[in-house]
C-alpha cells in the first residue's frame, strides 16, 4: 500500500494539518496558565516538549505521535494541579467551609455527596442557550451520562401524579444497550412497551406515559428519528404523555432543541434532554466523566423548569450521582462547557466520520456494509461508523482487531484497538452484541491528515 505523504483529503497539506493543531494546543495551554497563574510554566513546558518533538519528526506519523503526547502531557498536568487545591479538605469535613479551587472558583463543601456544582451548571445556560419563547430551562450536572439518564427516570417517576401502584408505560425509541439495561432494573414501576425502530410502529397506539428518544442511534444499520413525523403518529395517544426524554450523547450538544422544543409546546409536559458531557465536550482529553441533564418545561405548566431541576438535584444527592470535587475542579478547564471549542471539536469529529464513510462505501474488499446516517438515513451525524463483514470474505471478527492492528503497523498510522468515540485520534474495536451479530465499530477522531488518510486505504484494502 503507497500513500501519498504530500496531501490528504482535503485542501491541507499533512504540515498544515499538524501546524494547525499544534497551534490549538499552545492556546489552550495560554488559557490554562492564564486562569492559574502560579502554574504558568507547568502548561508551557508540554507545548516546548511538543515543538522539540516535532523538530526531531521525520514522517507525519511521527508528528501525530508527538500531538497525542502533548495532550496527555496537558491533561496529566491540569489534572494534578486542579485537584491538588481541592483535595485538601475531607469528604466530610468537620462543618461546611468554601474551597478555593486552582483557578480562584469557591466550592461550598459540606458532605462531598451533597456537593453543588453551581458554577459548571450556570456554564450551561450559556454554552447550551437560552430555551425559546414560552419555556423555562435548568441544567443539572450529574457524575455521567448514565447517572443523568438514571436521575431523568427517577424524576419521571416523582411526577407521576398517581399513586395506585401501576406502572408508567414507557417507548424506547432508541437501542443503547444501556439505557435497555437501565429501564429493566426500573422493571417493578416501569413497563417498556416497545423498544428501536419497532416502538416508532407498536409502541406509541396505546399512548406511553413516556418517550426515551436517541435522535440518532444504531440498530441494524443508523435510524434517524424526525420528531414531527413521530409525533403525528402519536396522534391523539399524546394526551398521555407525562414527559420525553432526549438522550444526544451520539449527536454532541444539541443545535435544533429549540425546534424540538416548538414541536411538543402543545403536549404542555416537560422534557428532559441528556447527555454524557465526556464524550465530545472535552476536547478529547477525558479529563472527567460528567453527565448533563438539562429540562425544560413550558411556563403555562404548573412545574416551572427550575422546580423539577431542583427535583433532580435531591434526586442527585439521595443516589450519590454528582460529580466529586475534584472532578468538578478538573471541569474548569476552559474548553469544557466552550461552545466555540465544542462546536469545532464535534464538527471535524462528525465530518471525519462522514468522509470515511463516504470513502468507503462500496469501495471495500472485506466488508458487506458501511453504516453511518449519510449512508443509511441521506443524512445525519455520527462520531463512529460500523462496518460488517462479507461472508464471503473469509476473515472473522476473531481475526480482523489483529489484521487492522498489523496492517496499521505497517503503514505507519496511529490507529488504536479500543472503545468509545470522541478523540482525537483513531480507535477500533470489534463489539459484540449479546445474542446479536458482531461488528466492527470505528471511531476516527478529530484529527485530520496522514493516518485518517491511512485508515480509509486499509480498510478499503484489507
């Protein structure tokens, strides 16, 4: 295999790619220093490292390389400053006292489990926006996407008027093993009537008192939900809603909420939007797990959105689901809760996902299909894609992890075995479904350039 070193897909050249990241990560080492001070050279010497490494750098692998060094070097370095300030006081201190965070933030600290990230919630209101005309909105952060979706079942269940015992119905118009998992360990109060693609046909007639939507999500290749067209197929069935429950963790922070929102003002119930603040909001540094549960509610309904967020928030502590101190001093980083650094990140993680799939389809020796909602739905975003193989192709998904692995050692590519998405790099893994037929998921990441180059021409030819 001979790949071209001057110029990938795109009009940058492999340098300018890599010219182009570096100087991302010198802006938000700068940003670091200039919210700790004291700690101006500990963010700097990473970005000297960076630029030492580079010089050294014969092919553009070597560069990349020398990146992905960089942001561990940044992430292990904030990591220890932020909660070296924090981590001074006991989880139960002797009486409630103010912790000054590294970057001058004050922690109300009383029982650790009780704590109020009240600075990263009022990040949302901007990073997410104001809620249109005629709603109330509360952000509520929570440990994980998880421990938000666990909270939002909670609190559909506590606004639940009835108290003769029946179970609330529920559609899961989705296929996250997850959240399937989650809604069976609610089995004794939660009845789920239809769950994928099916529930949009058998399981809205008889009218769920509670809809989990992914707007995007896979299931025998990526379904993509139209909101409209989902609601009219409720039809009358609607009057028994009690909440909707949008779950955006494949599709980043929302951008239409608000037309989502003016599609269900005449249901008058609350909707609740969740997401795992992990996966595309930190930049691909993980520098904390951390779930947002945002709710809206219409300002002619007897709940305003700021009561039910206060809901959730004795919801959060009676189940221990807020994030840590430290956690919540590792999430002052500045481009977390950034809506322009989001809007970047997530972008060139969904276009460089879209462009493999294009590259792909049809284009390939081993596989049958190329899953991603520009190939399955015409439309659509997604931060992986899912390749199955031909039968007849003779490799296995026993063998294929070790093929990928080989064959990106010999191209000389980043492209590593492993789960998730949302990086800056490269990751692939083989997942298998209990019962179900396996596939190979791949995750491309943000990054532009030589090994995105390199993946799309192994796998076309592996």
């Amino acid at each position: 295999m001979n790949i071209s070193p001057q110029r990938f897909r795109g009009p940058l050249t492999y340098d300018e790619a890599i010219a182009g990241e570096v100087c991302e990560l010198s802006n938000l080492a700068s940003a670091l220093s200039e919210r700790v001070e004291r700690a101006r050279s500990v963010f700097q010497e990473p970005i000297d490292l960076l630029n030492s490494d580079l010089k050294r750098a014969i092919w553009p692998r070597d560069a990349e390389a020398a990146l992905e060094k960089c942001v561990a070097r940044l992430r292990h370095r904030w990591l220890n400053v932020s909660s070296s300030s924090v981590n001074q006081s006991f989880r139960t201190p002797t009486a409630p006292k103010l912790i000054k965070t590294s970057t001058g933030q004050l922690i109300s600290s009383g029982y650790e489990r009780e704590l109020q990230p009240v600075a990263l919630e009022t990040r949302c209101r901007s990073f997410f926006g104001s809620p249109p005309e005629g709603w109330t909105a509360d952000h509520v952060v929570l440990s994980s996407g998880q421990a938000a979706m666990n909270a939002a079942l909670h609190l559909v269940q506590s606004l639940d008027p009835r108290r003769e015992g029946a179970s609330l119905s529920f559609a899961h118009v989705g296929a996250y093993f997850e959240t399937t998992e989650l809604l069976d360990l609610f089995s004794s109060c939660i009845k789920v009537t239809a769950r994928g693609w099916d529930a949009i046909d058998r399981g809205l007639a008889d009218g769920p008192h509670c809809l989990v939507i992914e707007p995007v999500f896979f299931e025998d290749g990526f379904k993509k939900i139209e909101l409209k067209d989902l609601i009219r197929k409720l039809g009358h069935a609607a009057d028994k809603l009690r909440a909707v429950i949008f779950d955006d963790t494949l599709c980043g922070a929302p951008q239409h909420s608000g037309q989502d929102l003016r599609e269900l003002t005449d249901l008058l119930l609350p909707v609740i939007r969740v997401n795992s603040g992990l996966k595309l909001f930190q930049g691909g540094f993980e520098l904390a797990n951390v779930g947002i549960l945002t709710v809206y509610s219409p300002v002619s309904a007897r709940l305003q959105a700021s009561d039910i967020g206060a809901g959730v928030r004795k919801i959060r502590s009676l189940i221990g689901s807020g994030p840590t101190m430290a956690e919540t001093a590792a999430l002052e980083a500045p481009w977390f809760l950034s809506r322009p650094h989001t809007d970047r990140f997530q972008a060139n993680v969904f276009a460089n996902n879209a462009l493999l799939a294009s590259a792909l389809a049809g284009k390939t020796k081993s596989f049958a299909s190329i899953a991603h909602p520009t190939v399955d739905c015409g439309s659509g975003v997604s931060p992986f894609c899912v390749l199955t193989l031909k039968k007849s192709s003779g490799r296995t998904y026993e063998n294929i992890e070790q093929t990928i692995g080989a064959e990106a050692r010999l191209l000389d590519v980043l492209f590593e075995q492993g789960g998730s998405f949302g990086f800056r790099g490269h990751r692939y893994e083989v997942v298998r479904p209990e019962g179900k037929t396996p596939f190979l998921r791949v995750a491309v990441g943000s990054r532009v350039g030589w090994s995105l180059e390199g993946i799309i021409q192994l796998l076309r030819l592996i």
